[in-house]
C-alpha cells in the first residue's frame, strides 16, 4: 500500500509532479502519528448532532487508490497502518455521507500527444468511481442532482458525485466536457500545479502565462455554465479566480484551499478575493494539507535521505521498472519510519476554518479535507475524526443550522443554482445510472 499512498500525494505537492503525462507520483508519504488509531471522544450529544447531519467533503482524493490491489474499499484500514483516509467502515464511523470523487490528472506538456494520453486516465479515473459505485451498490450511489444527496443518505447509502480536478486532459476541445458531464462530472476546475491551456495555476509562480483565464478558459467556464457545472478554482492564480467569478453565470467554490490571513501560503488565498468568492455567492472549502496551514518545522536528517533517495533512483518513480520502483518503495518506507515528514494540527486546521467563518460568514465556508490526497493532520487523521469539527464549531458558537450549511449545505446550494442556470439539454443517461 505504501506505493499507492507515494503516488495519491502528487495531487497536493508540486515538486512532486512529472513532467510527463503520468496521471500521479510519489510525493511526501504520509506516516503513522502517535496518536490512537480511535479519535478522541467527543459527549454523546455531540456524536448525536454530527449523525443527524448531512456530512459530506468537496475533495476525496479516494479514487487514486481504487486500481491498487492493496486497497479495499468495503475493509476498514487505517491512517497508521497504510495512510488511508477513507474508506466504506470509517464513513460509516465518522458520519461522512458522501462527496465529490475526484477525476485527477497530473500536468503535462501541451502538446495533442499529452492531451491524448492524459483523457485516457482521467476516463480510466471517471470509470473506476462508476465501478466502486457498481460494485458497491448496496452501500454507495452516483449522485447527478443536488437532490439526491438527501435522498441517498436517507436510503443509508453514500453519495458519489464526481469532480475533475485540472481540465488538462481536454485538450483544445472544451465540448469533451460533455463526455465526463455525461459520466456524471459536476464540478470541474482548470487547472492544477503549473499553468496550462485554460488558465494560470497559483502554484506556476514563474511564468503567469496569461494574467488569468486564457480564451479557451474562458470557452472552458461557458460550457461548464451551459452544462450546470460548478467551477472550482482551487489550485488556480488569484487572477484565474478572479476570471471565473466575473464569467460565470453561477458562483463558484474553492473546493479545497486555506486562507492567507492564517498563514500565507501560494495555495491559499487573501482576504480580499475570499470576501470576492463569498460576496458573489461563492464557497471556500477548507483543507486539510498541513504544509498549507503552517510553516512546519524542516528536518534536515529527512531532507538529507530524500535528497540521497532521488540520487539513488532518480526525480520520476515512474521511470523505474517495476523491480526497481519495489526497491525504491522499501527504501522510502525506511525513510518515513526514520524520518516521519511533519505534520500540522487539528488546532491549527480549526483556525484556518473559523478565520474563514470569521470573514465571510458560514454561509459561504465548508471542508474539503484533501482526505487521500494529502489531507489529514495530527489530532485528525482520517475520517473518523470528523465528529471533533462538529465539536468544535458547537464550542465556537455555531448553530447546528450554521454548521448543516457548513457540511453540505452551502455546496449543495451552488450545485443547485448550477443546475437551475443550465442552457444544455444533455443528461446522464440512465442506462449509466
């Protein structure tokens, strides 16, 4: 399992990324924390809160692990054993009803080449949430509408709606949106870690290719538009954000970032454009990648033994045969047990939350974790913990109407106005359903 956690963590560190069109690669891994498997408890009336609650999270990296043999869905693992975040025994524990899995594709070249060999994976990607959905059907359900994620939960079972995080793998051509929309994608953003051809990324601090939305970013939000997509700008520039607020016919979220007012961080973003997101409708999504809340402590032994790691085998996992990429796993494994990366703190993760709260009110806040993806700090290291935010939010004064709108609320909202302001008669067929 540890060569499948390498590989899901590319979707959250840019120096991890390929250069090619590998859909992932090995990033940070995560480690085992000291803290207990189980999450600390919270009162009985607390737990009773969080289970009436509709729960859900904007970005569930989960997908990435779906075609390693190592990785069961139905089976409950743990952070400790494997870095696993989620699956079907801990939504159950943590209350987690569902969300948006994620279509991710790594950046590449922008060449047709690329384009070809990226829309490969992500429809591979689309195809393996649709088989978990399949195969699972007695517990897990595709979600196309805003209502059928209450209608769901209330026939027990979870809520799989999809999102495409980087547009990458369409191309030049915006109406292969039609396609994944037609496999059930409803959310979508432009870009990831380096700039592309929709937009500038935030994390693409060299070259800021096109003050924003390129025109075929601007063809991209028109047809997520006419489709009743929401757009997502996570992971984009400030100006790329800003792009899409002033086009969109229907406010946008950030389904998974952090705020500068806590910690001023390339992945989050200012006061100003957080109150421009809300003040058009919009939702910011807060997560849980701890090199994104604080500026955590570097180990100089860890970085030592990456660095003489990379040496050994080279920048790309994916350039290695598989018995030497077996070679390299072992020797990382070492590395983490030796050297465990830092980690930021559940405290800390509340304060980048309630800041948001705080600006803009919690009609226009929610979580989008990163679970699988990067996400997970100490004090909340998987899914099961997700009963301590409910706690919290109560201890700073949220109501439990303020806190439903927290969970899922305010994103079934924007999915819904998505929906009202559609001009596409295209469907999801129910053949596929």
């Amino acid at each position: 399992m540890m060569a499948a956690a390498l590989t899901v963590l590319a979707a959250c560190n840019p120096d991890a990324e390929p250069s090619g069109s590998e859909i992932i690669a090995p990033a940070e891994a995560q480690t085992a924390e000291t803290e207990a498997a189980a999450p600390a408890s919270v009162s009985q009336n607390v737990e009773t809160i969080h289970d009436g609650m509709l729960v859900m999270d904007t970005h569930l990296d989960t997908p990435a692990y779906f075609h390693s043999s190592d990785y069961k869905f139905s089976e409950r693992q743990t952070f400790e054993e494997d870095g696993t975040h989620v699956d079907l025994p801990r939504m159950k524990e943590g209350g987690l009803d569902g969300g948006f899995w994620v279509i991710f594709t790594a950046q590449g070249p922008l060449d047709e080449a690329s384009y070809h060999a990226a829309r490969t994976s992500a429809v591979l990607r689309q195809m393996a949430i649709r088989e978990l959905a399949a195969k699972y059907s007695d517990d897990v359900e595709l979600a196309f509408k805003a209502d059928d994620a209450e209608r769901i939960a209330a026939e027990g079972k979870r809520i799989v709606y999809q999102s495409m995080e980087n547009s990458y793998p369409l191309g030049t051509d915006v109406s292969l949106l039609e396609t994944f929309y037609a496999g059930g994608l409803r959310m979508v953003g432009p870009v990831h870690f380096r700039d592309n051809q929709f937009a500038d990324s935030a994390t693409d601090v060299s070259t800021n290719s096109y003050g924003g939305l390129s025109p075929l970013g601007e063809e991209l939000v028109a047809k997520a538009n006419e489709l009743g997509m929401v757009l997502d700008g996570s992971h984009a520039a400030d100006e790329t954000v800003y792009d899409m607020i002033e086009l969109s016919t229907t406010p946008i979220i950030l389904s998974h970032t952090g705020v500068d007012g806590v910690y001023d961080h390339y992945r989050n973003i200012p006061d100003e454009l957080l109150m421009a997101v809300a003040e058009d409708g919009g939702v910011i999504q807060i997560n849980a990648y701890g090199s994104y809340l604080e500026a955590l402590e570097p180990s100089p032994e860890r970085e030592e033994a990456m660095a003489a790691l990379e040496e050994r085998f080279g920048a790309s996992y994916y350039d290695l045969d598989e018995a030497t990429r077996e070679e390299y796993v072992a020797a990382r494994e070492e590395i983490e047990a030796q050297y465990p990366a830092p980690r930021s703190t559940f405290e800390k993760f509340m304060e980048h939350l309630l800041y948001a709260l705080d600006k803009v009110g919690p009609d226009h806040v929610g979580m989008g974790a990163d679970w699988d993806g990067g996400g997970g700090v100490d004090g909340m290291s998987d899914i099961t913990f997700l009963p301590k935010v409910t706690a919290a939010l109560l201890e700073a004064g949220y109501s439990e109407a303020d806190i439903q709108k927290i969970w899922s609320g305010n994103m079934l909202r924007l999915l819904r106005e998505a929906e009202e302001a559609r001009t596409s008669e295209l469907e999801s067929p129910n053949v596929l359903n």
